[in-house]
C-alpha cells in the first residue's frame, strides 16, 4: 500500500471516551460549519460497505449537499471492510475511514467516530443495510426542529420487525423489561431503546464522559447526556441481505453489564457514589462471590461429612470445605472482581501472594464474624440469627475492604 493511501485513514483518537464541545476543525469545504458527521460501525461488511456509502451519499446530497460527512469505523476486520472503504474516498470525498487496531467493540467504535467528527450534529447508522437510510430526512428533520435526540423506532408508528422469530422478539423485549425495571429514567424514556439508529445534537452529548460496554449506545447517551427533547421516527429493521449479524450471547451479557454500570453510575445512586467514593460495583461482585463460596461449602461439608456419603469428623470436614471455598471465592475474585487489578500482576509468584493474603483476612474475618456474634447477641439483640447477619454484614465489608486495600492493589512502584 502506497504511504499516500494511508495518509487518508483517520488518526485513531485515543484516551477517554468524551466527546468535545465543538470540533477545532469543524468547517466544510465551503468555510461553514458541518452540520452532520454520520458514524458507520463495521466488522466485516465488505460486500455492504459500497452499497451503504453510495445509498447515504445520494440521500444527504440532495438533503444537505457539501454539509455532510460520512464516518466509517472499521474494527480491522479481518475482510479488509476499512480497505474497500478507503478506496471510495476518491469518489466520495465527503466519506472518512478510520481503522481501529487496539479497540474493539460496537459502542466505543462509534463514540470514536464521534470524536473525530465535525458536525453539530452526530449520528449513527448500522453498515449492513438493516437501518432503512430513507429516514435520514426525518430524523434531521426532528433535531432541526429543535429535538436534542432523534432515535429511529421500531415500536412507534410505522415501525416493526420485519421476519424475527418468536424466539428473538421475545429476547429483544425481555431485554427491554428488564432495563425498564432497573432503569426506569433511560429505558423508559424511549420506546426502542435497544435501536441503534438515531441522531443527537452534539451540546447534549458534550463533556459527558461515555462508558459504554457491548452494543447499546443509545442507553449510555440518554443515561450521561443531557438530552431534553426526544424525537422518534417509525422503521421498519431489515433483513440483512449481506453478510453476517455480530450479535451472540456474549452481547446479552454485556447489556447486563451495561445496565448494572449505568445503574450505579447514574441517578441518586450514582451520586451518593461519587460522594461517598465507596466502589458498590466492586463490593456487589465481591459479594456475589462470597454467595457463590457459601454453596461451595454446603456442597463439600455435605459430601465429607454427611452419614451418607464420607461420614468425616464434623471440625475437620468444616475446615477443608471451609478452604476450598475460600480457594473458590479468590479465584472468582481474582478473575473478575478485581480483574483490572489482577490483570497487571499475573505472574506466579504475585498470583500466590495474592491468595496468602485473601485466605489470611478472610480468617481474621471469620475471627471477626464469631467476635461480633457474640457481642451482639449478648449486649445489643438477643436473637441469635438477627445477631447473626450483622455479623456476616460486619465480616464481609471487612474482608472487602481490607482485601480491597491489601490484596489487589498495585504493589510492585517501578
Ligand atoms: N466497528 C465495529 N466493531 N462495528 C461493529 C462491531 C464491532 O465490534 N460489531 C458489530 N458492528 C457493526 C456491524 O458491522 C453492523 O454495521 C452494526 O455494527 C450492527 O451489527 P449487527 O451484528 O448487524 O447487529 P444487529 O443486526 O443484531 O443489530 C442490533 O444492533 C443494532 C445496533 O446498531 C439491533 O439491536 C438493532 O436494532 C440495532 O440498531
Ligand atoms: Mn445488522
């Protein structure tokens, strides 16, 4: 490849995930300001790419000639979807290719597009045809009026699926009730919130720190921006013609993640959080975990002590189940919980340092648990089992906290 053809990707940005108030370069050819930058996500839309970047230029020339630009951001999919993008440069000058190598990922592509744009207005739009570019006009049309965000629906007026099993319409709307019910102030303010479709005013979105996981970025949108008005315009979603859809499992987990992220980031918890600086996520982790640990011991004292099964002395079978839960529970905190600690120290000896010190605290925490039962039901509340769960309450934000501080944190300072 010639150094000239390079010269024409976009420069990746890089750092946080925040969007400018107004671009440095935000003029067009003719000394104006742009009105639009559309952001294109791909992986692997070779056969789409030509089609989709031809379809959206007639449409915005006629709509808004030389007032316009086409993003796309390509993943370095491995079809060479940014090569045959770039070729098009030539005949589409308003159209820009970026080519990610060290990210990945459908929100964070389209938040780097964004970030490279020049518009007042951004938008995004799926590069497989499935988003029908007729509605372009009417979701312009919407922010020129004075909406902040103009999301294209499937669920209004107009709009629906076009052949979707039962089977998938019902994991869509599952997914749908879900959010409502954890996040009533995003979700609910949108009839499709799942679209990937939509356009917003760039003011709303500007100096909002996004951070998205998986697919849904019009939730990180709504949740962090300041977004007043809200417009919807009806569509019908495609079949894709070419190509294959990205979407598995892996993205239902990741709107989980998202949702939970969003829920403790956003709203009234989300700024008890920041006050306090106390990190909920973390502990609901760390306390699942600890939920997990307690089935792993039922199960292991069950299986050596039981009449039934190995009939072991009680004591001697309590500390191996005792143990190997522990065991459990780091290993379950070490790869998640802490990942981002752990990540940066993965050699043996600091994996193994690591788990003498969980297994220490978390005996001291035991320690903790029978001292607090006790004077709690002797001095406060003669209940044992009410005496019981403030000391596993007591046990467990101490065996977070100094795990917290002790066990997962940076310790090797070059
Ligand atoms: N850059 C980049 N990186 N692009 C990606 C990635 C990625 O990791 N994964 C997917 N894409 C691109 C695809 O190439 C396509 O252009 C678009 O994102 C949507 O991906 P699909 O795999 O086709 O998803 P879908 O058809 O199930 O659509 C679902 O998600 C859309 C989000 O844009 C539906 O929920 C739609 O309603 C929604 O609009
Ligand atoms: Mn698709």
């Amino acid at each position: 490849m010639s150094k000239n053809k390079i010269d024409l990707l976009l420069t990746v940005p890089s750092g946080s995930l925040q969007i400018s108030e107004a671009h440095p370069n935000s003029v067009s050819l003719n000394g104006d300001l742009i009105q639009l930058s559309l952001v294109i996500p791909t992986y692997k839309e070779r056969d789409n790419i030509r089609n989709v970047v031809k379809i959206l230029s007639q449409l915005l020339d006629e709509l808004i000639p030389d007032n316009y630009e086409l993003i796309v951001v390509d993943d370095d999919s491995p079809d060479r979807t940014w090569e045959v993008a770039q070729s098009l440069i030539e005949e589409y000058p308003q159209l820009r290719v970026m080519r990610r190598q060290h990210e990945r990922g459908l929100s964070s592509a389209v938040i780097r597009g964004w970030q490279a744009a020049r518009g007042h207005i951004l938008g995004v739009i799926d590069g497989d045809l499935q988003h029908p570019p007729e509605i372009l006009a009417q979701l312009l049309g919407a922010i020129e009026q004075g909406a902040d965000l103009a999301v294209a629906s499937r669920h209004v007026e107009g709009g629906g699926v076009s052949s979707w099993s039962i089977v998938r319409r019902f994991l869509s709307r599952g997914a749908q009730v879900l959010g409502l019910i954890l996040l009533p102030a995003v979700l609910g303010r949108v009839s499709d919130p799942m679209s990937g479709y939509f356009m917003v005013r760039r003011s709303a979105i500007a100096g909002a720190t996004l951070n998205p996981v998986g697919y849904k970025i019009l939730l990180e949108v709504i949740g962090r921006g300041k977004v007043g008005t809200i417009a919807e315009v009806g569509y019908v979603f495609c079949e894709r013609k070419q190509g294959e859809s990205k979407v598995t499992w892996k993205q239902y987990v990741e709107y989980l993640h998202h949702l939970v992220r969003l829920r403790l980031s956003t709203g009234v918890l989300g700024r008890v959080n920041q006050k306090i600086g106390f990190p909920i996520g973390r502990f609901l982790r760390f306390g699942l975990v600890g939920l997990s640990g307690v089935f792993v011991d039922m199960a292991i004292l069950y299986l050596l002590s039981d009449p039934t099964t190995l009939a072991l002395p009680l004591t001697r079978s309590k500390i191996i189940a005792g143990e190997i839960a522990i065991f459990n529970n780091f290993l379950w905190n070490d790869a998640w919980t802490f990942a981002d600690v752990s990540m940066k120290q993965q050699e043996w000896h600091q994996r193994l340092k690591r788990l003498l010190k969980f297994n220490i605290i978390c005996l001291a925490g035991l320690g903790l648990n029978v001292l607090v039962l006790n004077l709690v039901f002797n001095f406060i509340i003669p209940n044992r089992y009410i005496a019981n769960l403030i000391a596993i309450a007591v046990a467990t934000i101490w065996n977070f906290w100094i795990n917290f501080k002790l066990s997962w944190r940076i310790t090797d300072v070059k």
